[in-house]
C-alpha cells in the first residue's frame, strides 16, 4: 500500500497516475468526489479527461475495503483518490443538515476511522498494488471555525493512520515527490 499526500495542487494526483501507468495492465480508479455544484462537476470532468481511457472508474465514498477486496483480483493497480473527499462526504452522510455545533463528532470520527481502518486492513492484505490519495491539511492556520477544525483534525488522524499501515508514503511538493517511507 502506499499513500501519495500534499497540498492543494501540489501534484499528488499525477504522481499517482504516473505510478499506476508505470506498473502496465488495467487500472481501478476509486473516485471518491461527488457532484455538488458546478465547479465541483467541472473538476471531475477535468480529471476524467486526464486519466487514460483504458482505466476503470469505480465512484464511492463508502465501503472500500470491500471495494478492495472484491476488485484486488480482476486489477494489478488500484487508485483511491481522495481520502480527504472522502472523509467530508461521510461526515456529512452522518451529520446532514445539522449545524456544526450539534454534531455528534466523537461518532463521525469513530465512523470514519472505522471506515479507514476497514480500507487499511484491505489494502494491506490485498493481491494488488494500492496507491491511496490524500490532502496534508495541517500545515497552515488553525481554521476560523468548528466544523473545519473538526475536519482538519479528522483528517489528521485519518492520514497518521493510513500512513503507519503504509509500505511507502510521499508527500509531494510542488510536484515533486518527496519520499517519507519507504519499504525498499
């Protein structure tokens, strides 16, 4: 298993892609991004045209373990992307409507890491190579508000876990990949 992190537009996604590429035969590409608006459609689109034709699309943001382990057969390569996606879209499968300050979030994150741990322990038992993508969020300010701090520490904790199951771990900084751990 390996997981790719960095910022916003740092180029994790490409690497990934390129690793994928590199390893040859069909590729399984888990999107986790839902449409929301039209910004976020045009995004999906984007990265759609920019991945190779040949690619397999799966799109889900919940149960990927089993995902994992039904699908670690039938590819060489497994792509997850993104991590970070997919911890808003399960925060707000549990939470809904209600404000931030109503939140359960001690039971969104217990879900959540649930979730993760489940994807973890697939990836790392699995027959394929699974290359996972994640936002590094922690590196700037402390957000203004309650949701997004909650956010980021979930997130945190999501990539600190997901990077001890890792074999390999690059965050990736202006593109360039910089190797954290690795299994070589």
């Amino acid at each position: 298993m390996m997981l790719i992190t960095g910022g916003a537009r740092s180029g994790k996604s490409r690497f990934a892609e390129q690793i994928a590429e590199k390893r040859g035969g069909d590729v399984l590409y888990i999107a986790t991004s839902a449409v929301t608006d039209t910004e976020m459609a045009e995004r999906i689109r984007f990265h759609q045209q920019q991945r190779p034709a040949h690619w397999h699309t799966f799109e889900s943001h919940r149960d990927l373990g089993d995902v994992v382990r039904l699908k670690q057969t039938e590819f060489p390569t497994i792509v997850i992307e993104c991590i970070t996606t997919l911890i808003t879209n399960l925060l707000f499968d549990m939470a809904g409507e209600t404000e931030p300050e109503a939140m359960d979030f001690t039971a969104i994150e217990e879900h959540i890491l649930a979730q993760i741990t489940e994807l973890a322990d697939a990836a790392q038992h699995c027959e394929t190579e699974v290359i996972i993508v994640t936002n590094e969020v922690g590196m700037g300010i402390v957000p203004d508000n309650l949701l997004s701090r909650r956010f980021r520490d979930i997130a945190g904790r999501v990539n600190q876990q997901l990077a001890a199951a890792a074999d390999d771990v690059y965050l990736v900084v202006s593109g360039i990949p910089v190797p954290v751990k690795t299994s070589a």
